[in-house]
C-alpha cells in the first residue's frame, strides 16, 4: 500500500499541497476542502501536518499526485508500507 509521507524537517506549512488536494477532488482552490491540513503553532513554529487518509485516493486519474508535484520545499513523498 502507498501513503503520502511528510518530513516535517522541510515543511514551511507554505499550504500548497492544501490547495493542490482541494483542485483534485473539487476542482476550486479551497484549502478546506482538502483531505490535508496544515497548521502552524506561532508561538513555537511548531508545524502540524494531517492527511484524511480515508478520502485520499492519491490523486486518482491526475499524471501525478498533486501535493508531491506542487510541494516547494519538496516535504511530500510516496512511500510503501506495509
């Protein structure tokens, strides 16, 4: 089975794959409409990262998988887990 996997070391919570997500599934630029969330602790800069891994159907009928091909710090990965 293949995941979107986050490495929150290069994530700046830019919120590109929020929008990305939101395109595949609604067509509209809506980050909440997006199977990931992504927020930002401002007092610590702590990032916090969540993917609706129910509704993700890992960018389905599209060339690539829109929140890897659009992330800017290149934070998203496909990974295989068992």
């Amino acid at each position: 089975m293949k995941i979107i996997a986050h490495d929150d070391n290069k994530c700046r919570a830019c919120r590109t794959c929020e929008i990305a997500c939101s395109w595949h599934h609604h067509r509209v630029f809506s980050p909440g409409l997006s199977d990931i969330q992504v927020t930002r602790n401002n007092q610590t800069g702590e990032i916090l990262w969540t993917l609706d891994t129910s509704s993700c159907d890992l960018c389905k009928d599209e060339e690539k998988h829109l929140c890897i091909k659009y992330c800017l710090y290149k934070a998203l990965t496909l990974k295989e887990v068992s």
